[in-house]
C-alpha cells in the first residue's frame, strides 16, 4: 500500500513520455506533409513495381505454366536450381559471367582518373568540349553501336584497316568471329561507350569540395599531384566507396543487351553469360521457372557480394550503405 | 555522403536489396482475377446475343452480308516484320467498306515469343490471333481455354463457314476434344496436290551469281568434288567484288537452334527419305548428310567459308545479297527476292539463278518442302472476342472465294481489271508489285498484302505468269517439290518434358554445327560428330523419338493414310 503512491507517478510518467513523442512525431509529420506526400508516391511506385512483382519470384519453386495461375502451379522445391547447377551449359555460363564482370569491375578506378584529370583542366571551354565528346556515346543503345561495331569489326572493317596499316597484324582477323577476342571487345567498348558518363557523378563530387582546402594545400606547398592525392580523393573517398560497393553487387550483372548484339554462334564459348542464357531459356524457349530460378540464383549471389563489400568498407574507411 | 541517422541508413538498406531483388522479380503475376472478370464479360455478351432476335442463318447465304455495322476488331499477328496497317491502301478500305470491319492490328515490337507469352499469361487476348502452326502458342491456348471453338461459332451464327471451309483442313485441325479452334492460311491438303500439284513450287533453292557461273563454266556442282572445285574456281577468279572479298557460299543465319540450311534444308538436297516403312528416319545419321557436311569442312579448310556466314544476321546477309556479294547460296528464294528485283534492275546478268545444288551419291533429285496441309499460319477467335457473330461471319467472308479475290484483286477499276475478258492486275499495278513491294502494299494494298487466310489454290485463277528474274527460280522447284503435311506438327511442347529435352538438343545443335564445319581435320570432325550423337543420346533423343513417332501416325490416320 505504502508503495503505490511512489509507483503510480513514475507508471504515469512511462505512459505520458510516448504519446508525447509520438504528438512531436505527428507534428513533425504534419509539417512536412506536402514532402511526405510526395515521398508517399515514390514508395508506392516501389510497391507496385518492386515489391508486389516479387510475389513471381516464387515460380522458381513452382512448375510454372503460363495458361494457368501461379497459384495453381504444382510446387517443384528445389528442382530447378538443381537442375542449373548440373547443366553442362553451367560451368562456361558462370566463367563467362563472372570472367566478364570482375574485368569491368578492374576498370572501376577508370573513371575516377579521367574525372580527376578533367578536373585539372584549367580552360574551361576546353574542359566542357572534352566531357561533352566523352560522354556522347553513353546515348546510343547498344542496339544501334552493335550494328557499328560488327561492321567495324569485321574482316573488312575499320578496325582491321588501321591494324593493318600500323602493322600489329598481317592479315585480317574477323574479331567477332573469335572467341578469345570477346571478352577484350565487351570490356573495351564498355570503357569507350561509359567513361565519360561515369565520371560526371565524380565531378560533382570534386565541385562539392570547399576551395578552402586547396588554397590552405598550397599554402602549405602541396603541388597539383599532391592537391589531388591529398585533398581530392580523399574528400571524393566516400562516393568512390559507395560506387563501389554498388559495382561489386553488380558483378553478376553483365550487360544484357551488349552480350544480346554482339554475340554469334562462333564466339558462344565466350558469350554465353547468364543473363542471356536466362532470355534463352525463359523467353525463347518458355521455360519461365527454370530461368527465374537462374535468376534468383544470381540475385542471392549478388546481395551476399553487397554485404561483403558493405562489411569491408565499413571495417576499413568508416563509409557504408547501411 | 555521411549517413548518420538511422533512418536514412535503413532507407539506403531498402533501396540497396531493391536493387538486387528487383533483377529477379519476374513472371506474370495472379492472374485469376482477370480471367474471371474475362469469363464474365464473355457470358455477359453472349446472353445479350441470344437474346437478339437471330434470324435463322442460312448455310447458303454469306452471313456477313446481313450485318454491315461498322465494327473494329483487334487482330494480333505475331510477326514482328510485318509492316503494313488496315485501311492505308484502297484494297483495305474497300473491304472494311464492303463488310463493315475495320481492323487494329497488334504487332509485336521485339521478340514475338515474349509479347504472345505475355498476352497468353494475362489471360485477354485480342479478337483474332494469328500465328505460325508451329508455334508452342497454337496448343497453349487451345488448352487454356482461350479461343472459340470454331466449329461452334459457325453452327451458331454463320453455317456458311462450313460452305467455305475445306473439310480436310478442318479434320487435320480437329483437337481432341472434336473441335477446330483454328484455320490456316497457305494450306493444301492431299486433295489439292491432286488438282494442282503440277504448279506447286517450293521456296527452297541452291543458287549462283549468273555471271560468275558461267565465267567458270558452268560447272556441275553435285558433287562434293565438283562442289568444292566450283567454290574454289569461283574464289580463285573472282576474289572481289567491289573491293570486298567474294563469300563463295551463303548460308542461312546460325541461331540458338541450329542453322536452317544445314539441316532439313541440306536433307532436302540430298534426297534424304523422312521415314522408313513407316518409321520416322533420323534424318541426321544418314551417311549422304554426313559426307557433305565432311565436304562443308574441307572447303572451310581450303579458306571457301567465310567468317561471315557464321556471325551475319539476316540484316546484313540482305545487304551483302543485295552487292552480290556471295557466289553461291543454300537460300530460301523468297527471302531474298526484294535483292534480287534491285540486282536484276541494275545488270541482268549479275543476279541469282537456280542451279543444280548438292546431290546424293546416286544422283538422286531434290525432295523439296512442297505446300503443306498444316499451311503457314493459323488463325484463332479469343473468348473476349468483341461480338463473336461478327467475327466468325467476317473469317468466313475472308475464307470465302469472293473474300480471297477482294484481297488478292483488290477493287475493280483500282488495282485490277477484266482485260482481255480475264481478270487480272492491271499493268501499272504489276508493274509496282516486281519493282516495290513495299511502295506497292501501300498504293494498292492486293495481291495479299493481308495474307493471314490467303488461300493460293484459289487465287491461282487471276495469278499473273511470274516475271524474270523470280520465274527461273520458281521453275527449277518444279517437279521437285513433295507433300510432307504427315510429318508437321509432330514435335512436343517446348516445355514439356520431351520439349525440354528437345530443347537442349537444338541448343547442341546450334553449337555443334559450327565446330564441325570449323573442324581443323577429318579425324577431328568424326570426334566432334560421334561426341554430338552421344551426348544426343545421353540428353533423351529416344523419348522424342518416341513422342514423334505416335503424332507421326496420328497425323497418317487423320489424312487418311492409312
């Protein structure tokens, strides 16, 4: 009895303290309605064509057939992912992929050099002609540059002309045509179509830093190599390592539509990836659950190389997704 | 870029995973609502319709005439290529004048499988379907409940379909279930070989550059000695043209599946029997085939295969068909002959003739794809048609011998005449067709350029003597053309488990092909080749087999065969 006078204000209390958070919280929500609105529809487009269309995931578990429902489908378990991982198409599937992806992932510092240099560039007229020119290719599919670039592949080709005239080879090579010439293809026509685009998101970092700093490096002496190694990359470190994190799950991600345009019976051995070899499969011969199943298979792998990476860059420069 | 507070770390954290999830959200999504909203609104139009006040249909009379309101229906054509719209030329106009219907056709934009998949999954399809009998779609939607029958359709509304229908066409597409959902267009039945076999061509054909040939004396090539001397010679005398390197054969395009001028097509040639005593042959294991394949890789060796022909897609075969840049080719003729209009009207003497191409070892004629009863198209009424009376009225009139004339003539007076107290194009008209048919098409819009239930052996009556260049290659096909209606639609469903496994032998194939031709010895080619027979045998060829033979025999009994 004695107790409940000194108890009954402090349960008073733990009840008052949340309603009054959450009227702040309501509050707070209230004055920025006009912004929650907005951000109300962002999320609902991510409902709609992120999180409701992941329900089809599950086909990958399921015999999937498209006159029937998903939920009348009859459940497969693991089937289909056993049956990937033993198709003899596999092995070359998985080389090709990841052979691809972690040579395009080696020319993730590519850009950040061209943005540094750019920055550099002292006339400005100059400067923009250069960004301009660099990131004009960004703008043709890849449909359009497939066409170019098997014409100026080709045995007749430009390409063969020029090797020809500066005598790297004897007689022309129809690089298409060779498997071992592939990966080198995607890799460097990659670089040439994507630099220039890829290094904007730098440059706008390198605007962001305060002047202040390069005038207090040069007083204290630093020279323009050292400007850049000293106040330039590491005031950019944390959007290099974003960029970066973002790169390393995207390795399974080879480019569709690059591998689609530029592939041919000849260079198979070497083009066959794994997004192209689910188009195969789902699209052109129907098999929908086997293919999502591919397809979850390279996501699961995908958001494990995420969190690796995320770990490691936390443990070793502080930044981080999440 | 520091993400202090929680919330925006747990945003980053969503937008993250739905980055990496969203690459794997595909596939349709529940779709039993729309199809039960489809059902109804079926059985909601067809209440309204018997309530209608039908007067009794006459088995005589063209149904299509009693009911002239202006109607549009949503036609889906699953061909990416075809380029042409409803009610552009007077020949469409005239009809939808004449009927009533206009026509929206849907086309898909990429990749037909996908955009017909999609249509299939969503449950509504467009009012009439069109596509190859070939396809996967056909049985599809057949077994889900998509289509009308059109039996029923036509002992409902318009008994006069029956009148124009040819019986044997219905009895080959008769389902199991003893309804017809579909009909074909191109189709001719046993019966019709017997009444116009003589004027049947095929559009398979071996051709060389005229000019070329006859610089190197027209020399034999059935033989592979003769054959590969030929290329050589051809290479040897002729290393450019233009300035580009001569390509001494043509092929048809490689895809995932294999390479059609190296398979059935090179059967053809060979004379190659597609069954004996009355089992299916494995086409491929036969002796002839092998040793011209073995010829393919000896003149590879010699340098007579140019890369092209394994990388080039039909864009740009059309283009180096159209420089004349190939000596020879294992080519379908129609699908080059716009090339070949533009190579005639430049120099006569530099375009493609018809030859005689590889033969067996006892010289035997080529046993060419002739017309088949399963034709080229089908062409199927969905359930959510608009006004199903219309619809299986207006298929009727097309079917119909006036229908095929309107679209084969067009109107009187436009783009044919009766000349000479016969019906035919009038020469300006003509004239456009051999020179553009695409300009044609538009202008005049007849001679089929709606072709979904064009039926030849009607119109051959007003067809015109073919023109040069196409009449040399048309003719050389005669007399060597067979009926092979018992053998199509013969293979699984491409998922099923004999599809699957039919499957990943395409996809052998396709890569087995090459390398054969590629091979760097003979020794090295019959490793290559007994590795692809087993590893056939290893994936499941004999279920196939099996699964074809059983349709094979169905199909005899259904043509009366047996």
């Amino acid at each position: 009895m004695e107790m409940q006078p000194s108890t009954q204000p402090a349960a008073m209390q733990e009840i008052e303290t949340p309603p009054s958070s959450r009227r702040k919280w309501l509050k707070k929500l209230y004055t920025q309605r006009h912004i929650q609105i907005m951000a109300l529809l962002g999320i609902a487009w991510m409902v709609i064509f992120n999180y409701i269309p992941m329900y089809g995931v599950i086909i990958a578990f399921k015999d999937y057939d498209i006159i029937r429902t998903i939920a009348e489908a009859p459940w497969a378990g693991l089937t289909h992912f056993k049956e990937f991982l033993q198709d003899e198409n596999f092995v070359n599937v998985m080389k090709n992929t990841l052979g691809i992806s972690l040579l395009k992932l080696l020319t993730f510092p590519l850009p950040i050099a061209f943005a540094l240099f750019l920055n550099e560039v002292r006339s400005l007229r100059y400067k923009k002609a250069i960004q301009t020119i660099s990131y004009l290719p960004h703008f043709l599919s890849w449909v359009v540059l497939g066409g170019i670039l098997a014409t100026w592949l080709s045995d007749v080709g430009i390409i063969n002309d020029i090797f020809m005239a500066l005598h790297i080879i004897d007689k022309p090579i129809s690089f298409l045509a060779e498997p071992k010439y592939f990966w080198t293809i995607i890799i460097t026509s990659d670089i040439w179509k994507e630099l220039g685009w890829s290094a904007i998101i730098y440059l706008a970092a390198i605007t962001s830093i305060s002047p202040e700093m390069y005038e207090a490096a040069t007083i204290d002496g630093a020279g323009r190599f050292q400007q850049m190694w000293y106040v330039t990359l590491p005031s950019i470190k944390a959007t290099i390592s974003i960029l970066f994190i973002l790169a390393v799950s995207g390795v399974l991600n080879s480019n569709f539509d690059q591998i689609l345009v530029l592939r041919n019976s000849l260079n198979d051995s070497a083009s066959n990836v794994i997004d192209y070899y689910v188009y195969y499969t789902g699209i052109s011969s129907g098999r929908y659950s086997f293919s999502t199943a591919i397809g979850l298979f390279k996501s699961v792998i995908a958001l494990i190389l995420l969190l690796i990476a995320n770990q490691v860059s936390k443990k070793l420069n502080d930044t981080s997704l999440f | 870029m520091g993400m202090k507070s929680k919330s925006k770390k747990m945003m980053m954290l969503l937008m993250a995973a739905i980055m990496v999830l969203s690459l794997a959200a595909c596939g349709g999504g529940n779709n039993n609502a729309t199809k039960e909203s489809a059902n109804n609104k079926a059985a909601n139009t067809n209440t309204q319709e018997t309530t209608e006040p039908a007067a009794t249909p006459s088995a005589d009379e063209p149904g299509w005439k009693s009911d002239t309101s202006p109607i549009t229906f949503d036609w889906y054509l699953n061909f990416a290529w075809f380029p042409n719209k409803w009610g552009v030329d007077p020949t469409s106009q005239y009809v939808t004048k004449k009927t009533g219907v206009d026509i929206n056709f849907i086309v898909p934009a990429g990749n037909e499988n996908e955009k017909l998949n999609t249509l299939i999954a969503s449950g509504k399809l467009p009012d009439f379907i069109t596509l190859g009998w070939y396809e996967d779609g056909v049985k599809k939607m057949i077994e889900g409940g998509l289509v009308e029958p059109l039996n029923k359709l036509a002992e409902q509304y318009d008994p006069y379909f029956f009148k124009v229908a040819d019986p044997d066409k219905l009895g080959w597409y008769t389902q199991e279930d003893g309804n017809i959902y579909g009909y074909p267009n191109s189709s001719s039945s046993p019966k019709d070989y017997e009444q116009y076999g003589d004027t049947y061509v095929s559009n398979q054909t071996f051709v060389v550059r005229k000019d070329i040939y006859e610089a190197i004396g027209s020399p034999d090539m059935r033989t592979p000695e003769g054959f590969v001397a030929a290329l050589k010679a051809a290479q040897e005398k002729f290393p450019e043209i233009n300035g580009q390197p001569l390509i001494p054969l043509g092929l048809h395009e490689f895809t995932a599946t294999g390479n059609d001028s190296l398979e059935g097509y090179l059967q053809n040639f060979l004379a190659i029997p597609r069954q004996k005593d009355g089992k299916l042959y494995n086409r491929e294991t036969d002796p002839e085939y092998v040793t011209w394949l073995k010829t393919l890789r000896q003149a590879n060796q010699e340098g007579l295969l140019a890369k092209d022909i394994f990388i080039d897609k039909r864009a740009q075969m059309e283009e180096k068909i159209a420089q004349g840049r190939y000596f020879a080719m294992l080519y379908q003729r129609t699908d080059f002959a716009a090339q070949l209009g533009t190579l005639y009207q430049q120099d006569p003497n530099k375009i493609y003739i018809a030859v005689d191409g590889p033969a067996n070892s006892k010289m035997d004629p080529p046993t060419l794809n002739g017309p088949s009863i399963s034709g080229w198209t089908v062409t199927l009424i969905s359930k959510d048609v608009k006004d199903k009376a219309r619809a299986i009225k207006f298929l009727s009139y097309l079917m119909s011998e006036e229908g095929q004339k309107d679209l084969y003539l067009g109107e009187k007076g436009v783009s044919y005449d009766t000349i000479d107290g016969k019906d035919q194009f009038k020469p300006e008209a003509f004239d456009l067709m051999n020179k553009d048919r695409a300009a044609f098409d538009k202008q005049y819009g007849s001679s089929f350029t709606f072709w979904m239930m064009q039926n030849t052996n009607i119109t051959q009556q007003w067809q015109p003597e073919s023109v040069e260049p196409y009449k040399q290659l048309e003719d050389w096909t005669r007399g060597k053309t067979i009926s092979v209606s018992e053998f199509d639609l013969i293979d699984p469903l491409a998922n099923s488990d004999e599809g699957i496994i039919l499957g990943k032998i395409k996809d052998l194939r396709s890569k087995t092909l090459p390398k054969l031709l590629m091979a760097p010895s003979e020794a090295e080619f019959d490793k290559i080749w007994a590795d692809y027979i087993k590893k056939q045998e290893d994936l499941g060829l004999a279920k196939v087999q099996a699964f074809q033979q059983t349709k094979y025999e169905e199909n005899k009994k259904k043509l009366g065969m047996q």
